[in-house]
C-alpha cells in the first residue's frame, strides 16, 4: 500500500502543474497563439523560489504561515479522495466525502484570512467577493455530495466510484448526469475558468489575484503550486467520482497503468474545458452569482431526484 | 416496453422542469416565448411516447393538438406581438439567484408535503409504475405561479399561464383514463391563451407600481 500511497502523492503534487501548462498550451494553439511550454507552470515555480520574499509592513503571522498550511491540507485530500489510486490508501481513513469538502473549504478559508491579514485593499476586495460567491458554491458542492452518498448509501467516494465503475446503467441515470453538471459547474467555478474567469488582475475580475496580491517569492510560489494541485484534485474528483469512472487499476504491477489512464482522462478534460472557454463570453461579475444558483438549483433537483425518483 | 417508458419520461418531464427554470431566469421576452414553446414541444413529445405505450390513441390527438395550439399557435401569436423594432425587448430587474433561491424553496417544500401527504393512492398510467412521476407536474405548477406572481410583464404572466397549463396537462397525462381537465385545458388553450392574450398583450405590456395608486 506504501507504493501505490507515494505514486498517488507524488503524482498529484509533482504532476499537477503539468495538466495546468497542458491546459494553456493547447488553449493558446487553438487561439493560433505559439503560447507558453508546457512545462511553464514549473519554470515559474521555480523562479518564484529563487526570488527575493517581501513580507508586507503590517501583515500578520497568518500571512507568512497559511502557504505552508493551504499546501498541507491539499496534500491531505490528495490521500483521502479517488485521484489516481480506486482504492483506500494510507490516510483515507481520515475523512470521508463531506470531509474532503470541508478540507476543500478550510483551505479556501485560511487562504482567504492570509489574504485579509496582508493589510491590502485590493485583497480584501478580492476576499470579500470570494466569500459573496462561496455561500452558494460551498452549498452546491456540499448538496452534490449528500446526493451522492444517497445514491450508494454510503458517504466513501471509493465506494461510489467502485459502484459507479461497476454499474454502468448508473452513469447514465437522471440523478447521476444532474449531480454530474452540477459538480462540473463547480469545477469551473473553482479553477477560475470561462465563463467565470477570477484570474487576471482587470479590477472587476481580480478574485483569485486579490488573494495572492501581496505574495511574492517562495511563498507565492508555493500558493501557485497548491492553485495546481486544487484544479488536479477538483478534475480529479469529477473524473474518477462522476464523469468516467472506469479504467483505474488497484493491483501492483497494473496500478502503474493509472499513470497513462490518468493523463488521458484529463486530456479529455482540458478538451471539453477549452471548448467551454473557447466558445462562451465571459460573465460579468454581478452574474455569477446567477452561475451558482442554476448549479445550486442543479444540484437541489438532483438531490429531490435521487431520494423522490430512485 | 417498461424500460422504454422509464429511458424516456423521466428524462422528457425533467427536460420540461428544466425549461420551466429556464424562463424564470430569462430576461427577455422572445426567449421566453421560445422557451415555452420548447416547453410545449417536449410535452407534446411525451404525449406521443406515453400514447405509444398504451397504445390509446387519445394520447395521440392531445400530443397533436399541444404541438398545433401551444408550441405553434401560441408562440406564432405571442411573437407577432413583440415589436420588430423591439426585438431586444426585456424585463428590468429579474435577479436570477434570488429568484432560483425562493423558486427551490417553493419546490422543496410544497413538492414534499403534496407528495407525502395527498397522492399516495391516485391510479396511474401502469407503465410508469411509480406515483413519485407526479413531482414534475406539481414542481411545474408551482413554477408557473411563481412565474405570474415575480413578474410585472403580460408576456411573461401569460408565459407563466401556459406553464401552469402544461402542469395541469402533465399531471392529468399520467392518470388513466385521461379526464375532463384535458379537454377543458385544450378549450382553454384557443379562447384564453389565443385570443385572450394576444388582446391583453397589445392592451397593457407590463403592471406598473404606479397604476395601483390611481384611481
């Protein structure tokens, strides 16, 4: 268990960046840009590292601390949810689906109060505006998650995923494509993508920016580092939990096809994402809100489905 | 036969909640005129697929007769009434999250107390086996109100008419045999919604605050 509890940690925190890098480089093609190597997430991360760390006049100790946490507590759900490995692996046992979220929500949280701690204005906007959007992400994502566990009556995402992978019809039920769009609404919510887009430092879309506006150096880096691990563990969870469970092996020497399985499954992730991106207009901010309450509706209709309808 | 009806009603009736979301999110009024006869459309469909089911050919007329009067007739009325040059023509003000909000707290509530506590015993269409089929029609009502009461426009009351029509339609398609309401609700159909409306229409666009206070 120790082999396929280092691959699955490794590939998430050493790999992440390389799906991010896939992601720009093929969005850039299609926008008949040359656009950046793949390997450019690393090459930044690795400048940051060497650069000189600016620790703001006034900020606080969560400031300089909550870095290290955020990464930690993404190494923790890295072990406790289906990213590579179907089956537990050491620390699984830790916590469960709701857990996963809760950890999901807890970084986002320290991240948040790192932010307000820099002193920055422009932070504290960008906080303010996470946490107006959050209370309805956070509630979509923990109604998908009741709705899932309703469907196997059990709250183990490797349990939903061995029941998912080994009941094909399943894939193909009302409740499942609704929790499914539901979840993927989210993914795009959370990794900042088109129609959503957080990134960038325009000031009406400066949300993710805003929290890292005052990082530099080794710690910006490491938050970059734990952005690429939080979109691989998200894709992650939608791939293996709800859009294509099959194709993972368990066994050792075959849990080694994981690592190929895996980079195909995002493949096919990056494609529908730079569709999405390619082809719809961003929102405006005030519309997001919108976003979320259709996948919060989603994600409310899936839940009356699966305990009404099934 | 069974796995057909199940493959297929579920998701047509869920298609049908989704439109009806739909238009209460939409701002502007050929959408929603689009969008209901989307609705429509898919409830005419299913009419077809449950009439193929039983093999009962009333299911047939009604699908042709919900696909003739609501899904041509209606919308064909109802877009002559918006002005060409105002194509772009919409409802100020419609916060979609709010509205999606009350809307599911609506849904929730009245769908679990309705189900739970009067329809246990109603006789169904055999084929579709379970009574919990009755949620969309319900869900759909209820939309529809809510539709009428958030909105000032007559476009998107009348819309919001059709719904509650299509509801009552939905349910009555899933009971055997099928009752007078149908038959009452396609009357309904050419002198309220034809006729009735596109008079209204042309008479008053939208209910402001300020009539309430004249005389």
């Amino acid at each position: 268990m120790l082999g396929e509890t280092l691959s699955q940690y490794l590939f998430v925190v050493f790999l992440s960046p390389l799906f991010t890098g896939i992601f720009s480089k093929f969005k850039s093609r299609i926008e008949s840009k040359k656009g950046p190597s793949i390997f450019q997430p690393y090459y930044d991360i690795f400048k940051l590292f060497r650069k000189e760390t600016l620790i703001p006049e006034g900020s606080g100790i969560l400031f300089r601390y909550v870095p290290y946490a955020a990464f930690g507590v993404y190494s923790l759900i890295s072990l406790i949810v289906p990213v590579l490995i179907p089956v537990p692996v050491f620390f699984t046992a830790s916590a469960d689906f709701l857990g996963g979220a809760i950890l999901f929500s807890l970084a986002a949280f320290l991240k948040m109060s790192a932010a307000m701690n820099s002193g920055s204005n422009f932070s504290a906007m960008g906080t303010s505006r996470i946490i107006s959007f959050n209370f309805l992400a956070e509630g979509a994502l923990i109604t998908v998650f009741f709705g899932v566990s309703l469907i196997t009556a059990t709250n183990n995402p490797y349990t939903t995923h061995s029941f998912l992978s080994t009941n094909l019809l399943q894939n193909f039920s009302l409740v499942h494509i609704f929790s499914t769009l539901a979840f993927f609404m989210l993914f795009l919510y959370e990794t900042g993508k088109i129609p959503l887009q957080s990134e960038g430092l325009p000031e009406l879309g400066m949300i993710d920016s805003g929290l890292n506006f005052e990082y530099s150096g080794k710690l910006l880096a490491i938050n970059r580092w734990t952005s690429h691990m939080k979109q691989y563990l998200l894709g992650s969870i939608f791939l293996n939990v709800f859009f294509v469970p099959w194709g993972l092996f368990s066994t050792y020497p075959l849990f080694l096809l994981d690592f190929p399985v895996m980079f195909l499954k995002w493949m096919l992730l990056i494609f529908i994402v730079i569709v999405i991106e390619t082809t719809l207009a961003k929102l405006r901010l005030f519309k997001v809100l919108d976003y979320l309450a259709t996948a919060f509706t989603f994600s409310v209709l899936f839940l009356i489905f699966s305990e009404v309808i099934v | 036969m069974n796995a057909l009806i199940e493959v297929l009603i579920y998701p047509i009736s869920s298609f049908i909640l989704i439109s009806a979301f739909y238009l209460q999110a939409q701002e502007f009024v050929r959408s929603m005129v689009i969008g209901q006869m989307i609705q429509s459309a898919l409830l005419g469909f299913l009419s077809f697929v449950i009439g193929f089911a039983e093999s009962d050919y009333d299911f047939f007329i009604l699908g042709v007769l919900i696909v003739v009067l609501r899904a041509f007739l209606v919308t064909y009325m109802l877009e002559r009434r918006v002005p060409r040059e105002k194509i772009h023509l919409h409802e100020k003000k419609v916060d979609v999250a709010f509205t999606f909000l009350v809307n599911l707290i609506l849904v929730v509530t009245a769908v679990f107390l309705i189900y739970f506590l009067i329809f246990r015993s109603i006789h169904l269409v055999p084929d579709i086996g379970s009574s919990t089929i009755f949620i969309f029609p319900l869900t759909l009502f209820f939309q529809g109100l809510f539709l009428i009461a958030s909105r000032k426009t007559t476009f998107a009351q009348i819309i919001g008419y059709v719904e509650e029509e299509n509801a009552l339609v939905l349910f009555a398609m899933f009971l055997l045999p099928i009752p007078l309401i149908i038959e009452a609700s396609v009357f309904l159909d050419v002198l309220a919604l034809v006729v009735v409306s596109s008079i209204v229409v042309i008479e008053k666009f939208a209910h402001e605050k300020m009539e309430d206070l004249v005389g």
